[in-house]
C-alpha cells in the first residue's frame, strides 16, 4: 500500500459539520448541514464514500488517487486543476485535519479567471464535540509565528522540509506589513486590512486577498487570475491560539500544478 493511499486512510470516519457556501467577499450565502462518511472496504483496498447533503446522497467508490490530489502524512490534502486554460473554469480544495477535526475549502474561479465563490466545510467526527471557535481576527495573526513546512510535487520527487517564521504587524496607519521565511528566502508585502479582508495591493498586476472566516479559516486567493504568471492558492487555520497550520497550492507561469506545502506554525 503507497503512501498516498495509507495517509488518505487517516480520513476513515463519519464526519459531521456544514457545507457554507460563500461569496467572494467572504459574505455567508448558505449553510447545509453535512455528513461525509469514509468507509474502507476490501481490506482498505478501496474506499466509499458517501456524501449526504441536505436531502440527497451521493456514493463514490474508488481504489486509486486521481494526478490532481496529494496528500500528506497526516491526512491533509489538496485535490483541485493540474492546469489553468483560458475560458475554462479552475478551482481546487484542501483539507486539513486535526485530531477530531477536519478543515476544508473550495475556491473556484469562473472562465474569466476571476474569483467566483468559495465553500468552507466544517467537520467533526461523530460523537465527538467540535470546540467553538470564533470567525479569525487580524489581531489573533499579528506577532511572530515560527514553523516547519513540507513540500510534496505532482512529479514524485521527493518532498523538501524546512523552516519557516512569519512576522505580520501593523504601521502607524494601520497597514498589515507581512515578512515571510521559507528557509533561506525573505519576502515583504503589506496590505490594507478592511473588517474581515486583507487586501496585498502593492502591485497592481498581482492583487491579492485574504479573507478572515468562521472557525479560525482563512482563503487566500488572487482577485483574479493571470495566465503566464506564478500564482498561489492557500488556506489557513488557527486550530487553537498560537497553533496554526497552512496549505498552499502553487502554479508556474506556465499554469502547471508544481506543489502543495504544508506549514504548521505557532506563535512565539
């Protein structure tokens, strides 16, 4: 059994929450109430899945892992485009898990490449009880956070580690200034924070939001994309003050899938 396979198995379970779809705003539009359940069959040598929704069911049956997904050792993953296309629809989940908790989120952008809606899911695993966390604050990211990242490809190469440190505070006129450690290379970005946007618009060419969600959640997107441009998608999650962890699916300006990494960080 490859490694892929064994760390979807960490999903196994039936998993409580909602499915909140959202504009690209952020703006709540609609809440269902959801149960996923992921049942190994064939000695775990296949997997259903059944997806209740509102009223409907829906049941899939698998044995392998399509090019477009990759998950981590703990059971994180991101499945989503292998390629962007003009006048064709894009789009890309991740999932994050903790002990009794999964974090998951889809973005989607329509043919015109601009930002068209988001579905942030909330799960428990049954018969436990979810901790309540409150929509993220800009004041809960603010400070030093250090961490350690993973790196795995779509090519099999094999995955990178190292360290991260991420310094985000606010100047005298209120702008967010964001310092990002990925081993060895520094970036500097600042943005303007407006309730629960963080909006990098230094360049006007890569326009970048981030939008602070329910439960600790944070999207993090292009306002639209560029064809011919490297670009990124990711997701965050406070967990738990000062536990944080990251997902971040990035794309070549050619508009490859080139890597999915994952940081888990805390404040120090």
């Amino acid at each position: 059994m490859n490694s892929q396979w064994t760390a979807l198995l960490k999903n196994i379970g039936e998993w409580e929450g909602s499915f909140t779809r959202l504009s690209p705003l952020g703006e709540i539009l609609e809440d269902t109430p959801s149960v996923v359940a992921l049942e190994g069959l064939d000695n775990n040598q296949k997997i259903r899945q059944t997806i209740r929704l509102g009223g409907s069911d829906k049941v899939l049956e698998y044995s392998t892992l399509a090019r477009s997904v990759l998950f981590f050792d703990n059971g994180a993953f991101s499945q989503g485009s292998i390629q962007l296309a003009p006048f064709s629809e894009f789009g890309a989940e991740f999932g994050l898990i903790y002990e009794n908790q999964r974090l998951r989120l889809v973005q989607l952008f329509d043919k015109n490449l601009q930002l068209d809606k988001l579905t942030l899911i909330r799960e428990h695993l049954a018969g436990t009880q979810p901790p309540q966390k409150p929509p993220l604050t800009v004041d809960e990211l603010l400070g030093e956070w250090q961490g350690e990242a993973v790196t795995i490809y779509p090519d099999w190469r094999s995955p990178e580690n190292y360290s991260t440190k991420m310094q985000l505070q606010l100047d005298g006129n209120g702008r967010l200034i964001q310092s990002l450690t990925f081993g060895n290379r520094t970036i500097s970005s600042t943005a303007t924070v407006k309730n629960s946007i963080i909006h990098f618009d230094q360049d006007s060419q890569k326009q970048v939001q981030v939008l602070l969600l329910p439960n600790g959640a944070s999207a993090t997107s292009p306002l639209k994309l560029s064809l011919r441009q490297p670009f990124f998608l990711e997701v965050g999650w406070l967990i738990q003050p000062g536990l944080r962890q990251r997902m971040i699916r990035s794309y070549s300006d050619k508009g490859d899938w080139i890597s999915l990494t994952l940081v888990t960080e805390n404040k120090i």
